[in-house]
C-alpha cells in the first residue's frame, strides 16, 4: 500500500492511491455482541480501488467509502451481509463493475449523497456489469451524473433499481439534487 497525505484548509487530512486488492475478510454470525465493525470504511482518500476482495457474513456493511474521489470497485464479492453489500457515500468518480453481491438484507449496490455536497460529489456514477442475488438491487441518490448498464439482479427483495434525483427544497433529506441532472439506464 503506497499512500500519500495531504491536509487541507479545513483541517482534514486526505490520502491518496489506496489499493486493498486480493484477499478475504471473513465475519461471523456466531458473535453476541451487536455488529458495529465494518470490514471496510474509508474517509477521505484521492484515488481508492477495492479490486478481487472477498466479504462474508459482516454484520454491517460488506465494502465502504465516505467523502473520496476516483473509487473504483471491481471484481469483489460480498456474501451474507446484515446490510448494504457495497455502500459509497459524498464521494466523486466511483465506478462500480464486475461484482457479485449475494444474500444482503439491504441494498446490494448503495451510492448515496446529501444535498451538502459540493458540486464536485456525485458526478461520474458507474455501475456496470454486476450480478446481485437476494437483496434489495442497486439504488443511487442524488448523482449528477449516472451510468447503470449491464447489471443482472435476480430474486431482489424490494427495488430493482431505484434512483432519486429531486429538484433541492432546502431539505436535509438524503438524496436531494439539483435539476441538472443526467441519467443513462442501459442493457
């Protein structure tokens, strides 16, 4: 892992060019305690890849990103999670192609934003060539910019896909957007 920090006016510090790639991260179920630890949260990173990871039975979250730019999620699989399977959130840039997500109690591919983003968040939104089984599909809130194309969901349990792009009311509403919005669903 080779990584650079950089603070910045407001104080927080961001990195740089993260690579978690080829390896496992295994939960139990067996735990009594209630499940808080993620097996992936990232904050603040310019340049993060998660490339052929493999999460069972987290108890939250399989794979998550917060506030980065330029993420790329390529071939993972995310097996038996409590909740979303991968969940990128106030970030730029993300691309999410080629992963099986299975057996999730939330959604299987999450890419959220609030409305106190800059403009820069949410713009270039992929998802492209995914399977998702057994949980609740692909939802995207508030992007810019979106690309959704060539994705197979089977046996969902509420949404398909479900996207919400909302003209901003002064709400602190997740998912709320501006008009300029451009949203491209393909085969």
């Amino acid at each position: 892992m080779l990584f650079r920090s950089i603070s910045s006016s407001d104080g927080i510090t961001r990195c740089s060019d993260i690579l978690l790639a080829d390896f496992t991260v295994a939960g139990g179920w067996a735990t009594s305690r209630e499940g808080t630890a993620y097996p992936f949260v990232l904050s603040f990173i310019d340049g993060l890849q998660f490339d052929h990871l493999c999460v069972e039975y987290s108890r939250v979250m399989g794979i998550v990103a917060r506030n980065c730019t330029d993420v790329l999620v390529s071939n993972c699989i995310v097996r038996y999670g409590a909740r979303d399977g991968i969940n990128v959130a106030q970030c730029a840039s993300v691309t999410v192609e080629g992963c099986l997500i299975e057996h999730c109690d939330d959604d299987g591919i999450a890419v959220h934003s609030d409305i106190f983003d800059p403009w820069g968040a949410r713009k270039n939104i992929v998802v492209a060539n995914n399977r998702l089984f057994d949980c609740q599909g692909i939802k995207v809130l508030a992007p810019r910019g979106a690309t959704i194309v060539g994705n197979v969901v089977d046996c969902c349990r509420s949404q398909g896909i479900s996207l919400a792009c909302q003209v901003a009311n002064n709400s602190e509403q997740e998912g709320v957007t501006s008009a300029s919005t451009t949203i491209e669903i393909g085969r």
